[in-house]
C-alpha cells in the first residue's frame, strides 16, 4: 500500500489555555524518528492529548516549533494539514448517517480522488483492518460491534494515505478482549505500513504492549521518553516508577521473549515431558508453565524444540535487562 | 364547492407565506442561539413572554398598527411559528455530539464542510420536527385571520356562529381539521423518515 512515515520535531512547544492557571504544555521537546510507533503515557490532565492535538493543529500553541518531516506547520492551513495526518478518538465519531465505506472515503472525497480509486482504496482498507469489504462495506455505524467501530476509524484515518497517524485513546471504550486484539492488530499494521504513529493513553499496560518508544508525562512535561525495558527498567524519576509499577518484575517479564533467554538444549531428547512455550511468548508466559510445577520449559521455534529455560534462566534475563 | 376551494386556497396561502417568514428569521436565529449562549437566553425570553399572550390577542394588537386584512394576519401567524423552528433549530445543532465535529475537522473539513456534512445532517431531524410543529400550528391558527378580515375557512366558522348555520360551521371546522392533520401526517411520516436514516430505528 504505502511505505514510511515522517518524522516529527516538537520544540519549546507551550499551550495555555484561556483562563486556565497553569500551562497545559509547559516547554516541551521531542523528536519522533519516522516510522517509529510512539505511545504518550501519562494520567488525565498531565497535557497528552493536547501535545497530540498541536501536531494536527486542532489546539495552537503559544509558542514553540512543530516539524513534520522537517517543514514547519505554521503557515500551512489547518484543513489541508490535517487531510495529510490521520486521527483517530476514542469516540470514533463515525458518521451516523453514512455508511462504512462513506465513512471511509470522507477525505479521499475532500482531497479530490475519483470514484474507482476510492473504491479500490475503501476494499483494500476494510480488508486491512480485518473487515471484510463484502459485507462490510455498505452497513451503518450503528450495525457495527463498539470494536468494529474502531477499525473503521483506524480505516477511515488511514485512507488518504497519511504517513503520521495520531491517536487519542482509540481503544478506550472497548472491552478488555476486543482492546487486546485491537492493539495486536495496530502493531501488525504499523508493521505492514511503517506510519509513524502517535498514540495516547493512559493505560499502562497498553503502552507497554504496543510502544517502540514511550513518552511518560507529567502537569504538561515530557519526564522521560525511552522504549518500554528502558522505562521500566530504569524510571528517570520515583513518578514514573510508581505511575509503571516498575517494581513489578514480571511486569518486565512481559518485555522479553522466550526465544532470547533460553539456553541450548543439554541433550536431544531431553524436553521430553516438559511443558512448552513459543520461542515469540514472553517470560511471563515462561514463568507461568513453571510455577505450574515443571523444573524446565521447552522452548519452541516452529516444531522444533530450540532451547531451554528453568527460574534462573528467567532470574539472569530480567537482571540482565536492567 | 368552488368556494370552499377558493377558501382553501387562501387558507393555505396565508399558512404558507407565514410558514416561510417564519423560516426566515427562525432558522437563524435557531443558529445563532446555538452558537451563542447570550442571544439564547435573550431569544428564549422573548420567545416564553410572547407565548403567555394568545393568539387571538395578538392579531387584536395588530389592529392598531396594520390595520384589518391579510397582513396582520400573516405577521400574527408569522410570530406564531418562529419560536418552534427557532428553538428546534437550536437544540438539534446543539445536540450533535462533540465527537462527530472533532471527528470532521480532525479529518480536515473546513469550517462549511463540517457545517454542511456533520452538523446539518445530524441536526435535521429536530429541525424538522420544529418545522413540522409550526406549520401545524400556523394551519389551525389561521382560522383566527377570519376575526380580523384575513379571509381562510375561518369564515365559515364565523358567518356560521353568527347565521347559528351549523352546516356552513361544520364545513369550516372540518376542513381546517383535515389540512391540520393532514400536514401533520405527512410531515410526520418525512421526520420518522429523517431520523430513522440518521439515527436508525427507534
């Protein structure tokens, strides 16, 4: 489909508020390498989703640079900016009285494209995002499960073809399951696009899942910004160690997989009897099969048993990635 | 029979041309209130003091000032209609949930797209509604020109209780019922309509 996403440059950016008492932004920085997924996590009020809003131009910062693969934003017209970022809420805000593939095409039809192309572009996202195009394609918003919705408000944002998606705790609303699967399948189509992705919320254990990098806010500051085992391995203050529950050693054990700690097998044939995980499962999924009573846990690549891992194996992993 | 016909004409003409002052200056106002929290309040005022006075002593009022005869017929009727579409207008645009224009202008619509694309479209079945309330009104209301001159099928109603001629009354009666609901029924089968393909079923 399309290949690469931009990357984005924020500068000494401030927002305040009209009667509000204390910034909202207050002097932030970052920079977002292109194509990169970033996750800005923090409590309610701590100035998120308005640092994301500043990047579409839906709130207008005080002062402050914004880049978008390195051109500055102020100048260009909001509409025209946004129609090239895609943006997805937590509400979806599909449009009621238009169908899926209606809702889709909104701004294919605001930037001019033809009807043949939007088609073809509508079917092509509908099946992105799991959807299929057939029975999918004419129903109402109101048809749709709360996690149907949502993916096609991840199709509708991405169907001019953005190559920066910002996202405002798209997964909020859905229940615990579907918000799983939806984060898996951001995380597949973030691979299959390589759009840099901004994306909110306030959810621990989601940011954790789905981040190549994490932005840990705090009143409208950036406290630290690294990828997940960073953060949690190393918090840059006791707030973001209490916010992460970084203490949580098998919170850490989520971010390893199975296949990178294991040793080799002792002898052929010596597996036999343990209980199995996939070389791509996390420790934790490692540490569970043993505290179910097994001393060792086979891991597998394929249909082959590649390694092996028993507590220590899980103790050395997680000192050593601290 | 012809002159039932030529009564019924006026009647609906004199309906008619309220109902579209009434548009005129009701659904701006309905915008402009929905976008301003002063003029709403000031608006919804005038609108709560207006409907004490009854219809009957308005067009008496209108009497100084415009004398007998269609015209301050339609100006009564006219001010009788605008608070239901104005007031409509208001709460369906004030109704559109927040997300839907978040939604629009997140995806780049410009201030008349978001207008045009999310907020009308969401907002006309209430709107409707108001307008379906008016002409309702206005209809029925319109037998009171008779008092003043203003011709319709009032007069048959009123030559009637004068002539104590119940046939002429009941012709009178019976077709100012029937145009009433009869808008009603169509109008209000176009609203179920309306929302039922913005919102779904009820």
């Amino acid at each position: 489909m399309i290949a690469g996403g931009v990357p984005v440059r924020l500068e000494e950016i401030h927002v305040r508020y009209p009667g509000a008492d204390r910034a909202a932004i207050d002097g932030v920085s970052l920079s977002i390498e292109g194509g990169a997924l970033v996750v800005l996590l923090g409590p309610s009020g701590c100035g998120k989703s308005t640092l994301l809003r500043t990047i579409n131009g839906l709130v207008a910062p005080q002062s402050g640079r914004i880049l978008i693969d390195g051109r500055e934003i102020t100048g260009v017209a909001p509409e025209q900016l946004r129609r090239g970022i895609g943006y997805v809420i937590q509400a979806v805000g599909l449009f009621p009285h238009m169908s899926v593939a209606q809702n889709i095409a909104v701004v294919p039809e605001l930037i001019g494209w033809d009807a043949a192309k939007i088609r073809t572009r509508t079917d092509a996202l509908l099946e992105l995002v799991r959807l299929d195009p057939t029975r999918y394609r004419d129903r109402l918003p109101r048809q749709l499960s709360g996690g149907e919705q949502q993916r096609v408000g991840v199709a509708r944002a991405l169907a001019a073809e953005p190559r920066l998606l910002l996202m405002d705790e798209p997964f909020g609303a859905v229940d615990a399951i579907v918000r799983l699967a939806l984060q898996d399948e951001l995380r597949r189509i973030h691979e299959a696009l390589g759009t840099t992705m901004l994306f909110v919320t306030h959810d621990v254990d989601e940011a954790l899942r789905i981040a190549d990098q994490i932005v840990v806010m705090r009143a409208g500051q950036v406290v630290q910004y690294g990828s997940p085992l960073h953060v949690l391995a190393r918090p840059a203050t006791p707030y973001v160690a209490e916010l992460l529950d970084a203490a949580d050693s098998v919170r850490r054990l989520q971010l390893l997989r199975s296949g990178d700690a294991m040793r080799p097998l002792p002898s052929a044939g010596a597996a036999a009897g343990w209980p199995h995980v996939d070389a791509a499962h996390t420790l934790r999924e490692a540490l569970s099969r043993l505290l179910d009573g097994a001393d060792c846990v086979a891991v597998d690549r394929g249909d082959t048993v590649a390694g092996v891992l028993t507590f220590d194996d899980v103790r050395r992993a997680l000192a050593a990635a601290a | 029979m012809l002159d039932l016909a030529l009564h019924v004409r006026d009647h609906l003409l004199l309906a008619g041309a309220a109902l579209a002052l009434a548009l005129l200056a009701g659904l701006p106002a309905g915008v402009w209130a929905a976008r301003s929290d002063r003029f709403r309040q000031l608006a919804l005022g005038t609108i709560n003091v207006g409907r004490v006075i009854p219809s009957l002593a308005v067009l008496a009022l209108m009497l100084p000032l415009l004398g007998i005869g269609f015209w301050p017929a339609l100006v009564a009727l006219t001010l009788l209609a605008v608070p239901p579409i104005a007031i409509n207008t208001d709460i369906g645009l004030r109704g559109v949930p927040a997300a839907m224009v978040e939604a629009a202008r997140g995806l780049g619509m410009t201030q008349g797209q978001v207008r045009a694309r999310a907020e009308w479209p969401l907002a006309l079945p209430v709107v409707f509604a108001g307008v379906r309330t008016a002409t309702v009104e206005v209809i029925a209301s319109a037998t009171l020109a008779a008092f003043i001159g203003g011709g319709g099928l009032g007069e048959y109603i009123l030559n009637g209780l004068a002539e104590a001629d119940t046939q002429q009354l009941l012709e009178g009666a019976v077709s100012v019922s029937i145009l009433a609901l009869g808008a009603e029924a169509l109008l209000g089968a176009l609203e179920r309509r309306l929302s039922t393909s913005v919102w779904g079923p009820a």
